[in-house]
C-alpha cells in the first residue's frame, strides 16, 4: 500500500472527511512514520546492508544512524565473529588486555555504543559491509510506500493504520477505541514476529482485518 492508499484507510476508520477533518494529513503522515519506525524496533521487520567507512583517527567504524541492531560484519568478503570487550578481558591471563594493542587481519569484532570495533585493528583503512536492523525511511510523498518500499512487506501496512488511529483516539479521549486499536496493533505486531519467527523475511505475509 502506498501512503495515499494508507490515509485513505485511516480517515475512512476514523469517519473523516476527505477535507477539512479533524486530523490534517501532515499529522497523520507525521504519526504514521512514528509508528512505521515504532513497527521496525519491535519486530526488528527490516534487514538493511550498507558499506560503513573507515574511521582512521579513532580507529572504528561508526554505525549507521538508523541501525538499531548489527546482524553481521563482513571484512574483505569474510564475515566476523561477533563478541564484546568484556569476552575479549576474560580471554586474556591475569586480564592483561593486550588483544587492544594487537593489529593484523581482523577476526572478530565488538560494539561500543554507536561504533564496531575489529579485533585485531586493520593495519590499512578498509570498508566494512554491515547487516544490521534498521529503521524504515519516512514517507513523503503520496506515492511512498512504508518498510522502504519493500514490496513483500507491504502487508504489514495494517499494523500502521491500526497504530495511527490508536494514537489518535487516545490523543482525543476515546478510551474504549483507543484501548480497541491499541490491542489490534499489539496483535499486528505479534503476528509479524511470529511469522518472521517461523518464515523467511522475504516470505509476503497478510494480516488480515474486516472491514468496518
């Protein structure tokens, strides 16, 4: 569903006007992309792959801004073992900690905050490729379609509009709706982690709600 189609749909649940409603469609598209995002965190829906540069005066690669959660790192076309700097202390005699000091051909890797690490550090500055869960890009124009337009995902527009209108009967004191769509959008998200458990992400899948 594209973001036209998606307004459609919630000024249809809400009974408003195409024009002139309570909500504008600055509001609802403003509230639909918290949501999409809110979506993305809590099902962790969308798989992204980026080239991440080298930092060459930390010494680091700084994650995307929208990364919520690295998958894998692939170094020179192999992928990295992934650990902490805590396993890396436990490793060493006495804690000496000298893995730190240690450069060469990297082999694992380790996340502090907003950046990876490589273990050993590269000796030459190399891009690193990142598989991460990230956050869908916003919609703008009518035509956008929400989980960045990836086409077998496009069902779960459903958990959007039943999100939307939660947020908007809550925000105008309908407790009994609000409390209604609230459980249908925890519901779409359920159903979203239990397929995603059980399929493969790329795998289309429907959520399916009558029509009111």
């Amino acid at each position: 569903m594209q973001w036209s189609e998606i307004l459609a749909e919630i000024k249809r649940s809400l009974k408003e006007p195409e024009t002139g409603g309570h909500w504008t469609d600055s509001e609802l598209l403003r509230r639909a992309n918290l949501i999409q995002a809110d979506i993305c965190r809590k099902t962790e829906l969308l798989l992204k792959t980026g080239s991440v540069s080298f930092n060459s005066v930390t010494e680091n690669y700084s994650l995307p801004a929208d990364c919520l959660k690295v998958v894998a790192v692939v170094y020179d076309n192999k992928r990295l073992i992934g650990t902490t700097a805590q396993q890396l202390d436990d490793k060493c005699l006495f804690n000496s900690k000298v893995w730190r000091q240690e450069s060469g051909e990297p082999k694992m890797y380790y996340q502090e905050f907003n950046v990876i690490n490589l273990v050993p550090k590269p000796q030459t500055a190399n891009d690193i490729t990142l598989h991460y869960i990230g956050v869908a890009d916003d919609m703008v124009n009518s035509t956008d379609k929400p989980f960045n337009n990836t086409e077998q995902l496009q069902s779960a527009s459903q958990a959007i509009i039943d999100g939307v209108i939660h947020r908007c009967m809550l925000e105008d004191g309908n407790v009994a709706l609000s409390d209604r769509y609230n459980s249908l959008y925890l519901q779409d998200l359920k159903d979203i982690k239990d397929l995603m458990f059980n399929v493969d992400r790329a795998t289309e899948f429907v959520i399916a709600r009558p029509r009111r």
